[in-house]
C-alpha cells in the first residue's frame, strides 16, 4: 500500500484545493456558499501577500486532503492559528490522513510562536467533533458567530 505524504500546498494544487472545497460544502449543505475564483484564491495563497497557508495530504501524486489557516490575532492572546477547512476527500476516510494533517498543523502553529488553534465547527457534525476530540479540543457554547456579508 502505497505510503501518504503530507506537504505545504503549491500554486498548481489549487484546483484540486477547490474541488476538495466544493466537496467540503456539499457535505455542510451549502455547496451554493462556494463562489471564490479559481484566480482569487490562487492569488490569495501564493501572490505577492498570501492570506492562507495549506497543508495536502498526497498518495499515488493524488491531493486526498487539505488543511487550510490563516492568521487571527486575539487581543487576550496574541496570534493564533485560524484553521478555515480541513478535509480528506470521502473516497479516502478512515486512513488516518486528517491525523497526519492535524499533527501537521500543531506543528507549524508552535514552529511559528502561535498561542493556539481556533476553528468551528457544525455542531451537528459528529464525525468532526469526534475527530477533534482526539486531539483533546475543547469546545465553547457561549460564543455566536457574527456575519456581514458584501
């Protein structure tokens, strides 16, 4: 069986990043949401002041998953990895691949001085919050998200 690799994310990745996006929205029921251009976010993660960073996991030359972050500042804490999507495509679950992206991340977060990992996630999504509970994550209900759209 051959061995998955994970990697920082490249230019030329990209389209395969939005159809894993666009894979991602179908399963949260709102695969309308996705209206980012290609061009957008290619130039959003690799032109002259990318926004995002992303990890792939990759097996056979194949891109099976992603982990996407930015940077959020908090004024209690300082820098804190915003982790925006993580998925592994469905035809590839249960492998351990969104491990190897997690593991991926807390790395690259305490490499770069970040005070923690932020991220949401639906609250009907079982399998993700069981995922996240792995890894000890905590979750807090007295939060609402906010929401202006242009």
């Amino acid at each position: 069986m051959p061995t998955p690799t994970v990697r920082r994310a490249r230019r030329e990745d990209c389209p395969r990043l939005l159809e894993l996006v666009r894979e991602l929205a179908l399963y949260e029921r709102a695969p309308q949401e996705v209206t980012v251009t290609l061009e957008h976010f290619e130039e959003s993660g690799f032109g002259t002041n990318p926004v995002w960073w992303a990890f792939v996991v990759e097996e056979d030359g194949m891109v099976n998953g992603f982990a996407l972050y930015y940077i959020r500042y908090s004024t209690w804490k300082g820098q804190r990895m915003y982790l925006e999507d993580i998925l592994v495509t469905e035809a590839a679950r249960g492998r351990g691949y969104g491990s190897l992206l997690m593991h991926a991340l807390i790395a690259e977060a305490k490499e770069r001085g970040f005070k923690g990992i932020t991220w949401q996630v639906l609250e009907w999504n079982e399998p993700a919050l069981h995922f996240y509970r792995k890894f000890n994550a905590g979750f807090d209900p007295e939060w609402v998200n906010g929401v202006l759209n242009f």
